[in-house]
C-alpha cells in the first residue's frame, strides 16, 4: 500500500514538473520606441504596426504566444539605456524592436547586442551601425539613414539643381542626412544649417533661404520639427518659387498636421501606402480600419519586423536558445515583405528599391505619400562594404 502511494506519488511529481516543459513559455518582445514628445507620433506608428502585425499572426509569433512590452525612451539616450536595461534583466526578452532615433540607437546598441539579444531596427540606421560596428545581433527592417536622402540628392542632380540649401537636426542622423544626400549631388551647397533636435521655430533660416535664394532646399525634420517647418515655408511664400526636398518631413505621421500646406511636396522613401503588391493592400487597409490613420513607413517597417521574427522563429521550430540557428533564419528573411523586393545585406540593413514620393490628397480628402518614380533599385548602403561582422 505504501510503495503504490509513493510510486503514484512519484509519477504525479514527474507529470506536475513536465508539464511546463511541454508548452512553450512565451516569446518577449521590447518594443523601444519614442512616445512622447513632439516626435511620438513616429513611435506610435511603430507600435501600432508591429501590434497589428501579431494581432493578423493569431497573437502568436512563430507558433509561439508573445508578450510585447512597450517602453517610451523619451527621446533620451540615458533613459533609453535605464529601460534597456529594464527590458534584458527584468524582462528577459528575446528581441529588442525598435528605435526610431539613432542617438538612443546609438546608446543602447551595445547593452543590447553585449547581452546577445537580436536588436531589430524599424527606422534608425546610423551610419556607423551599418559600417565598422555592425554586429550579428543588429538587423534593420528599414534602411541605413543616408539613403532616402540620396534619393532626393539624385533628383536634384538629375534636374539640373545648381544651388541646394541644406537644413537638418543636429545629431547623428541629421549628419547622416545631409551626406547622404551630397553623396549624388555635385552642385553647390549655398549654406549647410544645423539646428538644435526639437527646434519649432525656423524664422531665421526661412530668411536667409528667402535672401540666397538657392534653386532648391533640401531637410531632413522629423516629427513636431518637420510639421512646423512646412507650416512656415509655405506661410512664407517660399513653397511655389523654391522647391521643398526632404525625407522622414512630409509623410504620413505629418501629413495630419501639415494638411494642404504639404502637397505637392517631394520626398524620398522605399515605400508607400499606395504600393502596389497584395500584402501591402491589406496592410493598409487594416491599419486604416484599426487606427483611423494612414500608415507611414514606421508602420510598415514594424509591421515588417513582426513578420520577420515570425518567419525565423517558424524556421527554427520556435526555438530561441541557439543563437546561431536564429540568426541565420532572420537572415534567409523568408518572408513577404510588404515593400515587395527584400534581402538583407552582410550588414543586416535590407538590399531595396527606393522612389521619389509626392504629397497628394486623396479621393477621400486624406493625405498620404505617393510613388512619382523608381530611383534606386536593389540598393546596398554605402557603408556595408565596411562590415566585418559575421552577418
């Protein structure tokens, strides 16, 4: 009698330990992004992508249940640093999505990658990301910085621009901005203007644009920065006699704000919401019908992220302990991105096309961006061929 107690109570003490071996605990996902500000705008985007994205995946991400936990970095890279922190050794997460700013990029790759935890970049690539400190824990759904920009430094070289105004923030990716845009352009650069990240008013440069008057002015302003400057170039008579270039300045988290003062505006993406391809449709469709909003390529590179993770986790039966065995899946990239062509680099940043996109209103009185032409295809960033990790 006591021996069958002990023996069943033995078995039952097996069955109650493998029982949480056989189901898979839940995959964890930081989401690192900035939501507040007069830039959360871009980051909310970002989040609303990426949730959406798990939402059409059943809430599972390769087979598995995942928790997304949303942290705002506030834009600064000592927070962003402190919640990284918060995310690998409270939280324990098995990828890190994010961030839309590449100073906190900057500040919070090595925390990240140190801990060999994959970091999936949905907007920023700063330059020396995709260069000498690329590393095989670093991936990109979205572009290295400089190269929107050189969509618009191609244009403005191939009409003829002989005078360009160049205006950016002053931190790293305004930086990358301003010389991915010189890389094809070979006129003159009338005056090259940094101003403070966050900067609302932009009177004095509007003069000294008005005074040079230069055949064209190119920006890069993100966020609040970006709906402010259109705002005023138009109010200052300057929209019709100089041409306004710019990326990641009118777009859709812009658009909004900016209205009527916006069209007609050039920009340089390697995506639209009017692109053409089934999956990209239904992604726009959706997000519409969930957020009230057209989604702008933070949503899409999200969204693009998810669907990656997704992929790779399928590959390797859900499995995240070998290191190798998911890194190598991210890589393959098989799956259908919502942009249509896409591979990753030796650098983790994406091979893609990239157009010239214009501001248009559209039958149902809402603003979005615009494919005009096909500028770059199948375009590798200037930088890889520096990358000396194992990607």
């Amino acid at each position: 009698m006591n021996a069958t107690i002990k023996t069943l109570g033995l078995a039952a003490a097996f069955g109650l330990a493998a029982a949480p071996a056989l189901a898979q605990e839940k995959l964890k996902v930081g989401l690192l992004l900035t939501l507040s500000g007069p830039s959360a705008v871009l980051g909310q985007h970002a989040r609303d992508g990426f949730q959406l994205a798990v939402k059409d995946l059943g809430g599972k991400l390769g087979g598995r249940d995942v928790e997304v936990i949303v942290v705002d970095d506030e834009l600064k890279p000592d927070v962003a640093v402190t919640k990284v922190k918060g995310l690998l050794e409270r939280d324990k997460v098995d990828f890190v999505v994010g961030p839309i700013f590449s100073n906190v990029a900057v500040a919070t790759h090595k925390p990240i990658v140190d801990a060999k935890t994959f970091y999936i970049s949905v907007n920023a690539g700063p330059s020396n990301l995709a260069g000498k400190s690329c590393n095989p824990y670093f991936f990109a759904t979205s572009y290295q910085n400089d190269q929107n920009h050189e969509v618009l430094g191609k244009v403005a070289q191939d009409r003829g621009y002989k005078k360009v105004y160049l205006l950016a923030p002053n931190y790293q990716a305004g930086k990358d901005a301003l010389a991915g845009f010189k890389r094809h352009y070979k006129g003159e650069i009338v005056e090259e203007s940094y101003t403070p990240l966050n900067t609302l008013d932009f009177q004095s440069e509007l003069a000294k644009i008005a005074s040079m008057q230069p055949d064209a002015m190119f920006t890069f302003m993100p966020g609040g920065m970006g709906v402010n400057l259109v705002k005023q170039y138009r109010a200052a008579g300057l929209a019709d006699r100089i041409p306004f270039l710019s990326a990641f300045t009118v777009d859709e988290t812009n658009l909004p704000a900016q209205q009527d003062a916006a069209i007609g505006m050039l920009s340089g993406s390697n995506w639209a919401p009017n692109m053409d391809t089934p999956e990209n449709k239904k992604f726009v469709a959706a997000y519409e019908a969930a957020y009230n909003a057209v989604p702008a390529s933070y949503a899409m590179h999200a969204y693009d992220a998810a669907l990656l993770i997704d992929a790779a986790l399928k590959a390797t039966g859900g499995k995240t302990d070998d290191k190798e065995a998911v890194r190598a899946a991210i890589k393959k990239a098989e799956f259908k991105s919502l942009r249509g062509d896409f591979k990753f680099g030796a650098n983790g940043f994406p091979v893609q096309d990239f157009y010239l996109v214009k501001a248009a209103k559209r039958s149902d009185g809402k603003l979005q961006t615009e494919i005009a032409e096909k500028v770059f295809d199948d375009y590798t960033d200037a930088y890889a061929k520096e990358c000396t990790a194992t990607n």
